[in-house]
C-alpha cells in the first residue's frame, strides 16, 4: 500500500509539472492593453465655432475610472437656448455614451464603438439624428463631429482657463 501511495503522489507530480510547463508564457513588451482613460476630455470648453450672438459651452468631470460626466449648453442673451447632460460610462464591458435633453422624457445611449488615447467614436442607429457622435482632441482644441449619412455638424472648442 506504501508503494502505491508513492506511486499515485509521483504521477501526479509529473501532471501537475507538464500542466504547468504547457501554460503559455505571455511576453509583457508585446502584450497590449488599451487605454481606457478620457482624462482628455475633461475641463471646461468653449465653443470657437458657434453661430453670431451665441455661446456654447461643455463642462466635463471625472467621476471615477468608469465614468465621466459632462454638461453641453448654449445661450444667447443670457438664456439658454439647448442643453444636454452627457455621461461616458462603462456600465459593463462596453463604453456607453448617454445623452439627455431636457425636452424629451428618455435618455438616448449610443455605444462607443471605437476609442484610444485622445479620441472616441459612438453609434445608435435607432435614432434619426444623430446616428454617430465622435470626439477627438487635436492639440490644444477639442472636436466633436454628430452626423447620419450627409449631414454633419462640427463643434470646435478651446479649453477655458
């Protein structure tokens, strides 16, 4: 019995020695991850492309790693003519932007279909306009593109100090 013993502890000594021998080594100088991160995004925004008499403007904070909350408004003689609350959020696996106004009753989500370092891309498709929302960072500047199919409008905006 003594020997049996010696022999099932010996087998499986050499199963666990070949388990571990076949895990794949992962080199840590190829291994990519990306970048979750839209620190860029945040600060106070002007808009340098806006329309005579108006002022647009969008405010955006971190609230932790897995979101950002943000506030877009316009105004002209001190009124607000259009706002929207925005949150960039990652409620799962996948980045979410969310879009209320206060003129309609539900917020509109539009899934974060590409992004890295300094820009993002979102779609919904159930919706007339917009259908794609994209922000970048170019430089100083901020960018952000809404559109479906020909029409498109851009916002430009400078960071406020």
């Amino acid at each position: 019995m003594n020997r049996f013993i010696r022999i099932v502890f010996f087998a499986c000594c050499i199963i666990l020695f070949t388990l571990c021998q076949s895990k794949p080594k992962t080199d840590m100088a190829n291994t990519e991850t990306k970048i979750e991160n839209f620190d860029w995004l945040v600060g106070k925004w002007q808009r340098t492309n806006e329309g005579q008499g108006k002022l647009t403007y969008e405010y955006w904070d971190k609230v932790n790693d897995n979101e950002y909350r943000g506030i877009g408004f316009t105004i002209a003689k001190e009124d607000t003519l259009r706002q929207e609350k925005l949150t960039l959020i990652k409620p799962a696996e996948q980045w979410e932007l969310v879009v209320k106004v206060p003129e309609e009753i539900n917020a509109i989500t539009f899934e974060v279909e590409e992004y890295d370092d300094h820009s993002f891309k979102c779609i919904n498709d159930s919706i007339d306009f917009p259908s794609v929302i994209k922000y970048w960072k170019e430089g100083n500047n901020l960018k952000a593109l809404v559109s479906r199919d020909s029409l498109k409008i851009d916002f430009e905006f400078s960071k406020l100090k």
